[in-house]
C-alpha cells in the first residue's frame, strides 16, 4: 500500500545530510532537484519498489505485461482507483525509483510542453511480471 507518510518517511531518511561522505545522487524531478545519499536510498529499495508496485498497471513496462508508461497526474491514484497522494509525494517516490533505476521518464524534458498538462510520462521497471 502507498502512503503519503511512508513516502516522505522514507523520502527524508535518504535526503542528502552536509555530514554525508557517502555517494550523492542528484536526481531531477518535475519540479524539485532531489539530493539522495545512495546507500541510504538503496536500503529502502524493496520499499519503494513495493510502493512503485501499487501504482495503476498502466505505468509498468510493457515487457512486465504493463501498459508501457503514463502521465505523472494519474500518479495520485493506486492500483485500485483510491487517490493515496498529490504532486509532492509523487514526485518523491517517483525521484527515489529513478535514483534506484526503477523509473525512467519516457521523453526528454524538452518535450514535456507538448503532453497534457505540461506533464512527463514515465515507465516503471520492477524486473517482474504482473
């Protein structure tokens, strides 16, 4: 199950601290420049593929039997239609997955202004079947 406390519980431990010496991910987000600590963010990778898992089957690769990618707006539901966030806990557990290689952007920023609502697709790649 995916909720908003368990992303940003998660998110803020892997956060980036200025008394890390540990390899420093960067990740961009939508809206948001995400600094990770990688050891901390690969702790917590069966978390957050777990959580990726919840989202609608739209969003899994197509070679995991999913619909190949979608718009981050139909992020805020889960599998099962219930709405579990809004756009800043989207974006954190969406910026951990790329930082853990779990979740691709589909097109370059550049071409964002052409999709709906000025919004990435983006693709999530467990390494499993549906």
């Amino acid at each position: 199950m995916i909720t908003t406390s368990k992303v940003e519980e998660i998110f803020r431990d892997c956060l980036w601290r200025d008394d890390d010496d540990g390899e420093r991910l960067e990740i961009e987000g939508i809206v948001h420049t995400m600094i990770f600590e990688a050891h901390r963010l690969e702790s917590h990778r069966d978390e957050v593929k777990h959580m990726l898992s919840e989202l609608p089957n739209e969003f899994r690769d197509s070679a995991e039997g999913g619909g190949g990618g979608w718009t981050f707006l139909n992020a805020c539901n889960d599998r099962n239609g219930h709405q579990w966030g809004e756009h800043l806990y989207m974006e954190q557990l969406m910026t951990m997955g790329i930082g853990l290689g779990l979740v691709y952007y589909l097109l370059p920023r550049e071409l964002w202004p052409s999709l709906p609502g000025s919004m990435p697709y983006f693709t999530v790649v467990l390494g499993e079947t549906v």
